[in-house]
C-alpha cells in the first residue's frame, strides 16, 4: 500500500469526476477547435486574433481607434499593437489619422475586404458543419452555459484561492 496517498473521506470522488470530466472535455474541445480552425486560417495568412480585428473592423459603420478595437475583442492594447502590425505589414489593413489628428484609425485594405469576401462564407460553412449535430435551442442553451462558467472562472480568478 501506498503510505504518500492519504484517505480523505470528506472528499466526494463522483463530484471531482464530473467536474474535472467537464472541464477536461471543455479544454480539449477548445485545443481541437483553435487547432482546426487556425489551420483553416494559416491559408489566408490569418490567425484567430487577425481575424477579430478583421471582423470587429467589418462589423462597425465607423472606423475605431486601436483602444477601440483592443476593447471590442477583448485584448489588451499591447496585444492589439502586435495584431494590427501584422496586420499592416501583410497588407490587410492601413491605419490613418482621425480629423482631429490624436487618433489613429484603422481601415480594412482591398486585400482585407477581398480576402473576407471569400474568407466568411468558407468560415460560415466549416462552422455550421461543426455545428450542424445540435439544434439551434442546444446552440443558444451551450451559449448560456459557457456564460456562466465564464462568469465562474471570472469569480475565481477574483477571489485567487490558491497559494502562490
């Protein structure tokens, strides 16, 4: 027997189990579907990160600044300064000053919007199919779910319950 492993009776293995099952599905579908998708991608010369700016850049009637487009996909400015560079430097977007000169705006290039017309309808295809074994009520429901566990993992990276 080991003597290293102590019995703890208070721990309740079936509720490790079922959350450690659900997050490793969640973890290891979430590796699979970067790792399917950013393939797809490395075609257009795109990773997951370009393609929110591409997308956030497209999906808004005015051109936003860089703190703007960090804050609508959720990165930091730093981040975005990385994102928009590559961006720049293989063509997709330009950047421009506002009217009043202390802000940059960033546009889509010819090259941007011809590679997101052909880009979005591959990108709705390959995601519909991937998604086309739950209904829609299941997709809403999953987009619920992931809520909340978002909200759950926000909490506990508040609250820092671990040493270290």
């Amino acid at each position: 027997m080991n003597t290293n492993v102590k019995s703890n009776e208070s721990l309740s293995l079936s509720f490790w189990d079922s959350h450690f099952d659900i997050l490793i599905q969640l973890l290891g579908l979430a590796r699979e579907l970067e790792h399917e998708l950013t393939s797809k991608l490395s075609y257009f010369e795109l990773s997951n990160g370009k393609l929110k700016v591409l997308f956030s850049i497209l999906n808004h009637e005015r051109p936003l600044n860089p703190s703007e487009l960090a804050e609508d996909i959720g990165v930091t400015r730093s981040t975005m300064t990385g994102l928009l560079d590559g961006l720049e430097k293989d063509g997709f977007i330009r950047r421009s000053t506002l009217d009043d000169r202390r802000k940059t705006a960033i546009y889509l290039t010819e090259k941007g919007n011809n590679v997101l017309d052909t880009l979005i309808p591959l990108y709705r295809k390959h995601v519909t199919k991937i998604l086309s074994k739950t209904t829609e009520e299941e997709q809403q429901l999953l987009v619920n779910l992931l809520g909340k566990i978002k909200d759950g993992l926000q909490e506990v990276k508040e609250q820092n319950n671990f040493p270290g």
